[in-house]
C-alpha cells in the first residue's frame, strides 16, 4: 500500500510541484489548501483533524513563513496533531540562516516520527513566481542596496529532493542545508532577467528604508514589512554567502543553476513586461 501524502501548500511554489510528483507516480494525495475539501489553514486549527484523517505522512510548508513569530506554536500544535493522527513521517521546509526556523525544525526532529528538514536558501523561482515578479512585470525594480550574495535553489530541485523523501527511506531523519551551486547578488540577477528577455529593466537600488515605504505604498501589511525588514537586516548579512553540497549529494547529480533556471523561464514569456497604461 503506498502511503497517503498530505501535502500543505498545494498550490504553492514548492507543494504543487511535489503533488504532481506523487500523483505522476500514482501515490494518493491529500491537498492542504483554504480552497480544498476538507479546507486546511494554518490559522484555524480546528481545520487540521479532517485533513489528516487517515494521512501517513506530511509536506510541510508553512504560511506565511516559518521565521515569523506565530509559527513555533502553530508548529508544535500540528505536530502533535500529526501524532495523534499517527502521521509516520514528516518532510519539513525550512529556511536557511533563520535561527526562528531552528526551533520548529526541532520541533519535527523531536517528534518521534521519521523527519527530513530541507533547510533552504532563497528559491530561483521568487523571480518568476513570487515576491519579485509584480516588480520585473511594472518595467523597473526597486531594491534594497545589499552586496551581500544568495545561492539561488532552484526548487525543481527541491522538489525532487521532497518526492524522495517522502517515498523512498534514504533521507530519513536528516537535515539538509539546500544551496544552489553558485552564489547571485541580486543586482546581477534582475540584470539578467532583464538581458536574457531583451527588456528595459532599470534596477534602482535604494535606502532600506525607502524600499520598505514604497512596499507600505503598494499596501503591504506592517507584519510583512516587519519580516521583509527583519530578512533584510538580519539574514542578509552575509552568513548564507557559501555554498554547501548537501543538495548535490542527497539528489546524486548536478542542481539547475540560476542562468539555466533563467533561460528556460524567459523562453515561456512569464517576464513580458506589462503595457503602461498612458
Ligand atoms: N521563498 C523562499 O525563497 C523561501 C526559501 C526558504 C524557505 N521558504 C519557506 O517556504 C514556505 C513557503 O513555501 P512555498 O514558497 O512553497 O509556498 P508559497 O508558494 O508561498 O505558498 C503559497 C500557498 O500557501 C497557501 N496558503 C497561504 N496562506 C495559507 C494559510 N493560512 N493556510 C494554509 N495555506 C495557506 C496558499 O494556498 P491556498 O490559497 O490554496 O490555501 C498559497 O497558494 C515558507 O514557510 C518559507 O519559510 C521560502
């Protein structure tokens, strides 16, 4: 019998590409979603029994990020209903430099059940699927002056690395540190979006401060300006500016590099910049 997989985030970045590994290869599923049936949401706990009704193992990706203040309890309060669903193993996404993320790995590393903890670096696909594509799309980019350098995951690569380890056991109860294999600023990055689509895409780098209040002006919330702040500061100080091997080692081949990740992407037209309305 294979077992039943529920995979939170499932239309995320990261738990839509794991769901369709699994259901390509024909393992049952469970969505954790707001919009599936039986719905999941991090913030009504009273959602979680249903969803892991009869579940043996859990893709964890938490909302909004596992940094943030809340996720501690939210993550000790799951596992423990994970336990008492009698879940066996659980695949926790985590991020890497986030000394937050530590104590909810701990959490899953202490259950009791089988874990694996993907501690990763920022993903390639933040570009094209996430917090920077408003940006690229509008035509100019905005950012924080920051020197420091991210080794890009791509997370078709972590994807891969998920599938594996929720069905095969060679990456039971172990802790990865998922780098890509070459260290962007992030500058040179939105450059070669913009080179390899052939578009005008003036970068203005510019004061923290007036990156965050031009982010307020657009209607973030204070709590998320809080976290940009926070991964600004304190993450991006140079401590994730190396490149590890466990990606390498644990997949048994090479990853995507971020050019290649960006070649294959401007080739579907995602980056197209809007028409300006006049
Ligand atoms: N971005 C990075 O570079 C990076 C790097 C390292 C680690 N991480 C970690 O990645 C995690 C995010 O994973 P991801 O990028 O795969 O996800 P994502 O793409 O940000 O996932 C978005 C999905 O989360 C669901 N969602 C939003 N609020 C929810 C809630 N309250 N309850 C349940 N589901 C909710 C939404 O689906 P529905 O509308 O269907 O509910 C949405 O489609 C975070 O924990 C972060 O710490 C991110």
């Amino acid at each position: 019998m294979k077992p039943l997989t529920l995979v939170t985030g499932s239309n995320g970045k990261t738990g839509s590409r794991i769901l369709s590994r699994l259901i390509q290869s024909e393992y049952p599923v469970r969505l954790g979603s707001r919009i599936a049936n039986p719905t999941f949401d991090w913030e009504k706990p009273q959602t979680w029994d249903a969803v892991l009704k009869g579940v043996n193992q859990v893709y964890i990706s938490f909302q909004p990020d596992l940094a943030i203040p809340s996720a501690l309890e939210s993550i000790k309060l799951f596992v423990n209903r994970c336990k008492a669903h009698q879940v066996n193993r659980l695949v926790l996404l985590s991020g890497r430099g986030e000394p937050e993320c530590v104590e909810s790995e701990r959490v899953v590393q202490n259950s009791g059940l089988e874990w694996t903890i993907l501690r990763s670096s920022w993903f390639n696909q933040n570009f094209s699927e996430g917090m920077f594509l408003d940006q690229i799309l509008d035509g100019k980019v905005l950012f924080p002056i920051i020197t420091v350098k991210e080794p890009f995951v791509d997370i078709d690569d972590l994807a891969d690395l998920a599938f594996a380890a929720l069905v095969t056991n060679k990456h039971v109860n172990k802790l990865y540190e998922l780098t890509g294999s070459e260290l962007w600023d992030f500058k040179k990055a939105f450059q070669l979006i913009a080179d390899e689509t052939h578009q005008e895409i003036p970068i203005e780098e510019v004061p923290l401060s007036t990156y965050l209040s031009a982010l307020k002006d657009f209607g973030l919330p204070k709590e998320t300006l809080d976290f940009i702040e926070y991964l600004f500061i304190t993450v991006f100080d140079g401590r994730n500016e190396s490149i590890l091997k466990d990606m390498e080692l644990a997949l048994g081949r090479k990853t995507k590099n971020f050019k290649s990740y960006v070649e294959e992407t401007a080739k579907t037209g995602i980056w197209k910049l809007r028409e300006k309305i006049t």
